[in-house]
C-alpha cells in the first residue's frame, strides 16, 4: 500500500507534466508524429527510387552479338535500347562511360562465339564466354545487368541447350517445390515476431531509457539546482517516500512515453518495410494471447523501473543537469548494446542468458513476439531485473539520506 507522502510527491510530479501543455507535446505527441512521419517518407523514397529502376530504359552495347541472339531478346521481352558494334570497335569510351555512370552495360560476345559452340563435342573442348560490363555502385547499371542476365542470356542459354539436346527435359531429372506456396508450412506468428523483433526489442529499450532519461535528470538533479529539492526534503515527508514517490512517477510517464514509440513503430514500420521491398511484404501483425499480453506488460512495468532507478542513481549523485547527463551516457550506451544483441532476430533458449540484465528484457521481447518465451525464461528475466532495482533503490535512499549528496555539500 502506497504511504501517504508517496502519494502526494506521484501526484505533484504527473501534475508538473501534465499540466505543462509543451511537456505533453514534446513527450507524447511529437515523437509519434515524428516516428510515423520519417518512416512513411523514408518509404516511399524508397519505393520511389525502386520505381525509377524499374521505369528506366537501358541502353545496352552487344559486341560480336551472335546472329540468333535477337530472337532470344524478342522472347525475354526484353525492355531495352539494343546497340549492336562489331568486333573491330573500340569498346574503352563505353567502359569509361559506365565507371562514370553515363553507360548502363556493355555485353562482349567471344569471337567466333557461335562456332565454338557449334564445335563442341567433349569435355575439355573450349567453352566460349559473355562478358558483361558494369557498375554495380549505380543503381540504373546493376538493374540493367542482372535484367539481361536473368532475361536475355539465360534465356539464350537454354535455347543453345535445346538445339544441342534436341529436348530440354533431359536435363530435368526431377523438380523441386513446383509450389512453393502450398508446400511452406510456417507459423504466421512466429514469421511476423521475427521480422519485428529484430529492431522492436531494441527500439522498446532503448526509449524507456530514453524516456527515464529525460525526465529522471530533470526531476531531481534539476530539482536540486532549482533549490525545490531541498524544500521537499526538509518538510515532515519520509525520504523513503520521496524516493518512491519520484521512481513510480518516473515510471508511469516512461511507460506512457514508451508506449506511444511503440504504437508508432509498429505502425511505422510496415509502411517503411513495403517501400524498401516493393510492396512485397505484407502487413505485419502483432497477436498476444491473455497470458502473453500479461507477461509482456509486467516485463515492461519491471523494465521501466529499473531505467528510472539507474537514471535517478546517476541524477541524484550528479551536482548539476549537465554533470548527470554526461554522467548517464554511458549508461545509456549499455543499454543500447545490451539490447542491439538481439539484431539477428533469431531469439535464445538459454535460460543461463536471462540472468544477465539489459540483454535479457530485450530477448525476452524478442521470444515473446515469436510465441517462444518460456516460463522460466520470464521468471529468470522478472527475477533478476527486481533484484538488480532493488539494489539501486537502496542506494538511492541512502544518497537522499545523506547531506552532504543532496545538498551539494
């Protein structure tokens, strides 16, 4: 049960935020607009840019083009301006050209290439080449090169093989996966939590930090310079209180912070992720049973406090704002490694790995967005993020009962 004088110093500090129309603005709306805008432009430059490869025509220079080539461009509907040279033809402006980004491809054809295939009769005997010319650092370039491969050559390919065969179905033992749709079995689940939980864990930690961050400097450090501090603890209130007034306060505006660059992301995030494939990736979608949805919440109320309690040990050792966010850094790199392990998307199954604090509240995210976070995972995880709070309140109250800390002695 909540004291009495916790209670007034909670309802003092969501009153100091609240009732500031610009803190509200900053804290909670601003960073959704923000998010949800940069994404979405993000998008659809993206898509716009993949748009543009696409709509772009290349000019493609054939060197000792074989005379049947043209037939297989005709199939490959091939859309492209085709520049036929002979083999006398200098071919270095071209090269040139596409070092600087002005020529999109040049195709050089081995001499005499239709006879050496025609002369084919063994293995050993000579196998003529098609080199392609390209400037993979340009955008126009790589696309014009791997549509002419996968188009054009590999369709020419076959054609050659077919003439030599006589029947393409020699080559076809058998086939693999005519389907593929029907034959992949997958937990939708499970696909979508890897996709987001490659980056939502981590974005998730590091704006809790961020968001204790913020506020924690300002409540007590700023607090103690503004002289405010010292008045509260002077009066009949239990330090005790003041610090459990100040941590909860702390966490409840964190959590809604936090929540709102959740919500934002997870919106965000699609829109980004269509641009980038084209349209290709469907929408994502979150689906947390009762029980998962309980343990996320209570993974993310311990989380909230333990960044309030190391931002608020920082703050209230530190003499002035400026001294404790240079002080609190560092911290916050931690927490940003800790939770970048993540990355790879692929989760963990230790539970030895939920003992370690910072890693495990993101990992846990991570399973839990993949249905995979087992109970003693969680356990582990809760367990050892309350014992490592405790220890840093503790050492909270004591700095608040000193005062030679609280009063800059």
């Amino acid at each position: 049960m909540i004291m009495n004088g916790t209670k007034n110093i909670i309802k003092k500090e969501l009153a100091r935020v609240f009732n500031d129309k610009k803190l509200i603005f900053s804290l909670f709306i601003m960073p959704a607009v923000m998010i949800v805008g940069i994404y979405s432009l993000m998008g659809s430059l993206m898509s716009n840019m993949m748009s543009d490869i696409e709509e772009h025509i290349p000019t493609v220079y054939i060197q000792n083009a074989p005379e049947d080539l043209s037939e297989a461009i005709t199939a490959a509907q091939y859309n492209g301006n085709i520049e036929y040279l002979n083999a006398t033809d200098n071919t270095d402006a071209l090269k040139d050209g596409i070092l600087k980004g002005t020529v999109d491809l040049l195709v050089v054809f081995d001499e005499e290439f239709s006879n050496t295939i025609g002369a084919y009769q063994a293995a050993g005997d000579p196998i003529p080449e098609v080199k392609t010319y390209f400037n993979s650092a340009e955008d126009y370039s790589a696309a014009a090169r791997e549509n002419f491969v996968n188009g054009v050559l590999n369709t020419y390919q076959q054609s050659v093989i077919a003439g030599r065969l006589g029947n393409m179905e020699q080559l076809q033992v058998f086939y693999i996966d005519k389907d593929p749709v029907t034959s992949n079995i997958v937990d939708e689940k499970k696909q979508d939590g890897r996709i987001l939980g490659m980056l939502l864990p981590f974005l998730i930690n590091i704006m809790l930090f961020a968001g204790a961050m913020g506020l924690g400097v300002d409540a007590i450090t700023g607090e103690k310079e503004r002289g405010t501090l010292s008045s509260m603890l002077v009066s009949p209130i239990k330090r005790g209180e003041i610090v459990f007034g100040k941590l909860i306060s702390l966490a409840i505006l964190s959590s809604i912070s936090a929540a709102v660059y959740a919500i934002s992301i997870v919106i965000a995030m699609p829109l980004l992720m269509n641009g980038i494939s084209g349209g290709e990736v469907g929408g994502l979608s979150l689906n947390f049973s009762p029980v998962e949805m309980l343990q996320l919440l209570i993974i993310m109320i311990v989380v909230v406090y333990l960044y309030v309690s190391m931002v608020a040990l920082v703050a209230v050792l530190a003499k002035t704002a400026k001294e404790a966010n240079t002080y609190v850094m560092p911290v916050y790199i931690l927490v940003m490694l800790g939770s970048l392990m993540t990355y790879s998307g692929t989760g963990d199954s230790k539970v030895t790995n939920f003992f370690i604090p910072i890693y495990n509240s993101a990992v846990s995210i991570q399973n839990l967005l993949m249905g995979e976070l087992t109970w003693a995972q969680f356990g582990a995880t809760v367990g050892t993020i309350v014992v490592f709070a405790t220890i840093i309140t503790s050492l909270i109250t004591r700095a608040f009962n000193s005062e030679k800390i609280m009063f800059n002695a």
